[in-house]
C-alpha cells in the first residue's frame, strides 16, 4: 500500500485562494491523496499552532455528519487552520448550526461551502425506518423527514435505494435553507460564495461531488 508523504516537507497550501473553485479544487487534492493512502506531510507542530494564534483563515466550510467514520480533515487531508467544521448527526441545519456558517462567511470570508452527506447514515436510515424517536434524537429526525418524504415520491424502490436517494435529497434541502439566510444572499449574489453538496463513501474514501 502507498505510503503519507516522508519527503520531510511540511505541505503548504496556497497563500491565497481568490475563489470557491480554488478551494474546491483543494478539497479534490486532498480527497486524493486520502483514497492513495499519500496524505500530505502536515504541520502540526507547536510552530504551526503559534502562528494560527494570529487568527484563522480557513479556505472552506464544512456541514457534515458527526459520524465518527466521517472526519472531513483526515478525508480532505487538511490541516490546523485550514477548515471550518460543523458537525451534527444528519448533516441537518438548525439556528445553530447555520450561525456558525454565517460567521464563517461573514466574519472569516470563506469562499465556499460544502454540505456534506456520507454513505448509510445513521440518522437518515433511522427516519426512514420510522418508529418513535426518544428525547432530542426526535428534532434530528424531524429535520430529516422532509427530505424522506420527498425521496419516496416516484417510481417503488427498495430500501436501500430509499435511503441512499433520501440522503441526496437531505443535502439538498440543507443547501436550499442556507440559501435563504438573509446574511447570506449578498455575498451568493456577488458570486463571492460557493455552495455545494457531497457526498463520501465509506469503503472508497472518495468524495462524490453532488449538482445541485
């Protein structure tokens, strides 16, 4: 098997990233390097941590699932400094979890976004299953009934065809809510914000990148 990087050269990602692609085409990298088994030599050493007390410019957000099989650093091979994580079960958006993308864009000026679903999830297998959900794991199912709902229209599918088209469709209207934060349309109207959906696969390691 391909080994991480042993060159001794800490990588460095550029300085500057102008526009939602670069940053996308960076994920796409290091998406590579995760499924090669070359992860780039990273610094994480005290160096690296004392000048990010300057301040933080990540070049992307992410929303993903707390899934613990779906760390967006290790599958982007990324960085301290260099990602804006958010994480729940679902991948849903609440008041919560879209201030903290709201922050990233305003304050941070992250130029894009990703929303970022993963193979048999946990959370949208369990609405799609039904039955009753206990304590606050109903609010995360009630999010995601929606996108179930909306899935089950159309053609009969099996089970598994069901959720893997409810996990797509929960992506999406994720992405459709973003959308409409008032914080949030200038910055999609002056093309300064890139948005988009994924999806990871968990035996591949590869990022499947969704049109929406």
């Amino acid at each position: 098997m391909p080994n991480a990087d042993t060159s001794g050269k800490f990588y460095e990602r550029p300085e500057t990233i102008a526009s939602g692609d670069e940053a996308k085409q960076l994920l796409i990298d290091g998406n590579k390097r995760f499924m090669q088994a070359k992860q780039a030599n990273l610094d994480l050493g005290s160096t690296k941590r004392t000048a990010l007390l300057k301040g933080q410019k990540p070049f992307a957000a992410i929303l993903s699932c707390s899934d613990s099989r779906v760390p967006p650093e290790l599958i982007f091979d990324q960085g301290l400094g260099d990602l804006f994580i958010i994480r729940n079960a679902g991948n849903i958006i609440d008041p919560v979890s879209l201030g903290s993308i709201e922050y990233a864009i305003e304050h941070l000026q992250v130029p894009l976004l990703v929303v970022m679903g993963h193979q048999n999830c946990g959370a949208v297998t369990a609405t799609v299953e039904g039955g009753e959900a206990t304590g606050s794991i109903s609010a995360i199912v009630k999010r995601i009934a929606p996108a179930v709902e909306k899935a089950k229209a159309g053609k009969n599918m099996s089970k598994e065809e069901l959720i893997e088209k409810s996990i797509k469709e929960n992506i999406k209207a994720t992405i459709r809510i973003i959308e409409r934060s008032p914080i949030l349309e200038h910055v999609l109207a002056n093309g300064k914000l890139t948005i988009v959906g994924a999806e990871y696969h968990l035996v591949s390691g590869e990022v499947q990148w969704l049109n929406y």
